[in-house]
C-alpha cells in the first residue's frame, strides 16, 4: 500500500543521440589566429582532483560528483579552438597502446619482409604538455527559494548553486618550466518550481490534496566541458599577455579582412560598389 506517495512513468519513449555542441562556440570561433605555425601540445591526463561523492539526502553514494576521465573534453577543445588554428594534439594518454600497435608493425614487416623492411616513421614529439584537472566541486554554496498560499493554493520555487573548478597550466618540454597557468570556475544551477493544492471538505473531516512541480537540474558533465572550453581560451589570451605566442597582425588593407583562413575570398564592400558601377 502506497501512502502520500504518486509516480508517474514514462514508458516507451525513447532519446535519440545528439552531438553536443559547444557552450562557448562563438568565442571558440573568434579566438585571433596564431602568428606562427600551429603549436604540437601533448595531454597525458586530466582527471578529478577532489574526490567528492554525489551528494544524495540520506544515502551513502559511492558515485562521483564529477567525470573521472575529461580528457577528451580538453583534447576536443584544444582541437577546435580558434577554428582549428592553434594547437596539433599528439596522443599521450594511450601511449603504451600506441606503442604496442607500432611495435607489432615493426615485428610483423621483419618478419615477412626481413632486411628491406621499411622502419616506422617516427613519432611527432610535443612542445609543450597541457597538464591540469578538476581541483573543487563546492555543493551547496547557496540555496534558497519562497512560497506563498491563499485558501490553500499556491505556487514554491527553489533553487541550489554548486561551484566546479578547474586548472589548466602549458608546460614547455625542453626547460620543464611551466609556462603559463589558469584557474577558471563555473556555477551550477538547480532549480525547482511546484504548486501544491490543500482543500478541506465537510467541515474539515475531509481533505483533497494534490502538487505537482518540475525539477532542472544542470548537467555535471556539460558543465566542466564548458569550464574547459573557458579554460582553454583563458590559456591563450593568457600566453599572448605574457609574450609566449602572439596573435596575427591585423592587416594593413581594409580588403585582407575579407579573407578567412582557408584562403577563399569574399566580395568586399569596395568590390561591391566596382561591381554595382
């Protein structure tokens, strides 16, 4: 016998699987182009440094508050940054299955093709190594929310913030001096809206009682992607300041900004007017 107590499920409805795009695309995109060639990083790990637990009321969780593996969010982001222009990634955080691969290569051509077997090229090696992690998740930073009710009917609303940090830093391989380091911070939302109805009959020996609410948690996982997006941007704004790369000149004529940076060409205005003559 179920008391108080109301479910609803949905059933047999399924999600497709959606590519999630960035949160910070626009300022991914318009991130300056570097003035010299793209930059060879290596990523060997970037994982949880907290060691927070979910934080479920009234149950032991032993599931963590955040991913335990973001490299690939790093990885991505250093990929796509300023269109593209910035950084080549080498793989690093799979090394010994790389290695593994290549060494079964060099054994399987000496084996079948003896003294004219052809060497495996030799690995790309990195400039700098991006290091870092998620070094806080503080839950609970603030809470809060208001409610009112007339004749029994009203509506409750609200709200918790949690804070997730994270740490990025460049660190040259030839000297082992790091470089350049950023702390960037992002803010968790969750929110929850309800009404409830409390309604007395027959002289207050009967009740009817009935609430219905929504509940928007934002997603952990969508939000250190975005906080490393932050970062990564934060990484290069950072090295231009402090003279390590620097960004592409602007152009002197007014039509070279008219060019993107696959080499096609748009009408500029100047053209446009010859044109119209």
């Amino acid at each position: 016998m179920l008391n108080n107590c109301a479910m609803l499920q949905k059933s047999g409805m399924e999600s497709k699987p959606e590519i999630t795009e960035m949160k910070m695309q626009k300022e991914f995109d318009t991130v300056p182009a570097p003035a010299q060639k793209k930059i060879t990083v290596a990523v060997y790990s970037f994982q949880d440094k907290t060691g927070q637990r979910r934080n479920t009321p009234n149950i032991a969780s032993f599931s963590t508050a955040v991913t335990q593996g973001a490299e690939p969010f790093l990885i991505k982001a250093l990929q796509d940054v300023g269109k593209g222009q910035w950084f080549d990634v080498v793989e690093r955080v799979n090394v010994d299955n790389l290695i593994k691969e290549r060494t079964i290569i060099k054994q399987m051509r000496d084996m079948y093709e003896g003294g004219n077997a052809k060497s495996v090229p030799p690995l790309q090696f990195a400039g700098i190594i991006v290091e870092g992690g998620i070094i806080g998740y503080d839950s609970g930073m603030e809470s809060g929310g208001a409610a009112y009710k007339w004749l029994g009917i009203g509506p409750q609303s609200q709200y918790s913030k949690d804070i997730v940090t994270v740490s990025l830093r460049a660190i040259s391989v030839s000297s082992g001096r790091v470089l350049t380091t950023i702390t960037v911070s992002k803010t968790i939302y969750s929110t929850a809206d309800s009404i409830a109805i409390l309604k007395a009959f027959r002289g207050g020996t009967a009740f009817f009682e009935a609430e219905t609410g929504l509940t928007i948690n934002e997603p952990t996982t969508l939000a250190v992607k975005a906080t490393v997006e932050a970062a990564v941007v934060e990484l290069i704004k950072e090295g231009e300041r402090k003279g390590i790369w620097s960004f592409k000149p602007i152009p002197e004529n007014v039509d070279d900004w008219y060019e993107n940076s696959n080499g096609s060409k748009t009408t500029s205005k100047n053209e446009e007017k010859n044109e119209s003559k």
